[in-house]
C-alpha cells in the first residue's frame, strides 16, 4: 500500500478511467491537468476516435481542454481493455439503468467488472462510481475480483466513491464538488482517499462501500420526493387559479426550515429519475416498501401526461383539437444550458404528441439531433431553426427546457400559443401563455 500511495503522490500513477460520458470524462480531464497519465476506456469507438483527435462531445467540456491533454501526452481513449494491466488506479463511470420493471440493469457494470478481473493485479485501485443499490461493491465486484486469491486490502483496493456530476453547472466541477469515499477495508478507504484527494479539494471518508452507496441514493430520492411535491402543488395551484412559482418564490424568503424545488414538465438525467428505484428494488429483500420513493416516483413520471393535457386544453381555447396540429417543442435537453438528453421528459412528451395524432417538431440549440433512444427507438428528429417565420407556422409553442440563450419575448409575440411548463415567461404578461 505505502508502494501505491507513493506513486499516486508522485504522479507517477496511471489511471484508468472506464466509460467516457458525463461522469468519466471530466475525470480523464482532472487527472490529466494533475499531471497524472490517464487512459480512457470506452466501447464506442467513435467517441474513442473523437477524443483522439482532441474533440470533446460534451458542450461544457471544450475541445481545446481535451487537444491541450492530448498534446502534453496526458491522456489517451482507447477501446482494448487488456489495456488495465498497465493502469495502476481504476475508475468505473459506466451506466446503470433500469429495465422496464424498473429492476436495476447492472449488466455494464458485470461485464466492466469480468474485463477487470482479467486484468487484476496487485496494488491495483478499483473506485466504482456508478450509482447503484447498497451491497454492490461488495456483492458483485469483490468476489469476481478475490477469486484469484487477491485478498481486498492487502493485495488489492477497492472502494465506492459516488459520482456528483451536475453537467452545466457554473458554480460547481469536479475539483470543487466534495468527494465521499468508502471502502471493502480501512486500507482500501485510505488508498481511495489518498487518490481523489489530488484531484478534488475535498474528500470526506465514510465506514464502508454501502453507506457510500446509500449516500448517493439519499441525496437523489431527497430531490425526487420534494419535487414530486411541488409538481402535486403545481397541479392543485393551478386549478386554484393561483401561481406556483410565485408562492415558491415567497415561501423561499423565509431564512430557515424550507428548501426552495421547482415544478416542471417531468424528471430527466440520469440521476433522479432511475436512482431511487434501485434503493426500492433492494429494500424488497427486507420486505420493505419504500412509498415515498414509489409515490414520488408515480407523480413525476405523469408530469409529461399533465403537459400534453395542458396543450390539449390550450389548443380547444382556440378552436383546435391535439390531432393534425402543428406542435413546436422548445428544448429537449432534460436540463437548461446542456446538451444531455438522458430521460428528458420532452421525448415523453413528444412521443405522446405523435401518439395522438399531433405534427411535432422540436428546436434545442445543443440538440441538432437525435434518435435510437433507449425508450424511443422509432423517435428520429432534427431541430428545426427558431425564427419569427417559423414560429407562426405551428399552432402550439411548448417550452420543455428553458435555455438561457432563448429570446422567449421573441416567442411568445410570434406564437399562437405558449405552453410554459418552466416559467420561463414570468416576465411576460400575455395571454397566449399558458403555465403546465
């Protein structure tokens, strides 16, 4: 361990880094710019090819960052995984979603877990940060890798750090997030601290790999439960003829005991919608029921059915029915300012537009396109340009994703109608607008 923990100082570490999205990929960058040499691995070898030639994907990831750890050797992606027995410290970024049952599908971290075992070691440094139910890390990752008499805190090191990426965010980054870190052993703890603490200014250590599990799982379903909240009010607000957003704003000048969370057309990314359903599907084995998490997660997922009613309802006003109309929907992206489409609820709503019979398009300036999603397979569409012209041609404008760099003063005087479900347009007083 002393041996380990003296390269990771040193630099002189190698470290791998597993999955190249929006978790792994700005890791490559921090290690890199610490002077660490990293190599990413990845199964999509267009994305290893891009970063190759210095060309990021990620909109709040700029090429000339990747070019400049290309160019200092820093940093290389590549898609040969017997490549981990030259990496001496490696991370896990790979995706865990949910299969239609809403059961977890841990399917890319087995198969990531079975390439590492091939390839493992001595002194070898696995971080899993995929978020997944409690027990994982020791209950698939341990055993696959002690079956070749490596012993976990004495041969090896293993512990569980959860990601906290939150893509597009101004204020916060990798370096700048606190980093929660739990091990198999105290060792595997110190060994994981050791090494996160030269990237990131702050690393936090808990007893074990399941409370660094539960941790991230806490920090979503807190988030899901009380926006769920507000999306309940938001309905009941509006029948009652009373603004929402105008009372969340109020209750938020009160200096303690509340936590402003705001309404919107569904929840997107890949954090909290999938995330607390892994706690619920683990909770099963104790013959539990988690019904916070199942309520909050039967509010959210109706947010996009309760839009489409809105614009049904907005359309009648003026004299037309859902089927055959021109439909618009302003930004997909599950969040403003980003180019990440993960569980947007704007595919929902789009999906069920065309369901019923609507002519949809969409515009989102970091979204040119998109198709083959995971719940969408049949959905293939191009943005179409936002312009005055463009505007009046559709009978419905519905704000899903509210981009800072929208003139919604713009929109709202060229179209017949404005669906708001973000209340982008709280500056505007217009009678085309509608609040969903």
């Amino acid at each position: 361990m002393k041996e380990l923990i003296e390269k990771i100082k040193n630099r002189d570490a190698t470290v791998g880094v597993i999955g190249l999205g929006y978790v792994g990929l700005p890791l490559c960058l921090r290690f890199s710019q610490e002077q660490f040499r990293v190599t990413g691995f990845d199964i999509d070898i267009k994305k290893v090819e891009k970063l190759n030639e210095g060309l990021s994907y990620i909109k709040h990831i700029s090429s000339e960052n990747i070019k400049a750890i290309r160019e200092n050797k820093l940093f290389e992606a590549t898609t040969d995984y017997s490549r981990l027995r030259n990496t001496d410290c490696i991370i896990i970024c790979v995706p865990t979603p949910l299969k239609k049952n809403k059961e977890p599908d841990l399917s890319y971290i087995k198969n990531t877990t079975f390439e590492i075992a091939k390839y493992l070691r001595k002194n070898h440094l696995i971080s899993l940060e995929s978020t997944t139910y409690p027990g994982t890390t020791r209950e698939i990752l341990l055993p696959e890798f002690e079956k070749k008499g490596l012993k976990a805190g004495k041969d090896f090191y293993l512990v569980f750090s959860p990601e906290r990426e939150d893509p597009g965010n101004p204020k916060y980054n990798t370096k700048n997030i606190p980093k929660v870190v739990g091990g198999i052993t105290r060792a595997c703890t110190e060994a994981g601290k050791v090494l996160y603490q030269q990237v990131i200014n702050k690393v936090i250590t808990v007893s074990s790999t399941e409370i660094a599990e539960f941790t991230k799982l806490l920090e979503n379903i807190f988030r899901s439960v009380n926006i769920a909240l507000v999306n309940e009010l938001k309905i009941l607000s509006d029948k009652m003829g009373i603004n929402i957003w105008e009372v969340i704003d109020a209750s938020s000048t009160k200096p303690f005991g509340f936590m402003p969370f705001y309404p919107g057309p569904g929840l997107g990314g890949h954090c909290i919608p999938i995330d607390p359903f892994y706690l619920s599907w683990k909770a099963k084995e104790y013959d539990f029921n988690t019904r916070f998490i199942e309520l909050a997660g039967e509010i959210n997922t109706s947010m996009p059915e309760y839009v489409v009613l809105k614009i049904s309802d907005g359309l009648n006003i003026h004299g037309k029915c859902l089927k055959n109309s021109k439909i618009l929907i302003i930004g997909v992206a599950y969040k403003k300012d980003t180019d990440d489409i993960r569980e947007s609820p704007a595919v929902e709503i789009i999906s069920i537009l065309k369901d019923k019979g609507a002519k949809v398009d969409y515009n989102d300036p970091y979204i040119p396109s998109f198709s083959g999603m995971r719940h969408y397979p049949e959905l293939s569409m191009k943005s179409v340009p936002l312009t005055e012209k463009k505007l009046m041609q559709y009978d419905c404008a519905v704000i899903v994703t509210d981009h800072s760099t929208y003139d919604y003063h713009l929109i709202v005087k060229n179209s017949s109608l404005v669906i708001d479900t973000r209340n982008a347009t709280k500056d505007i007083t217009n009678k085309k607008i509608i609040k969903a």
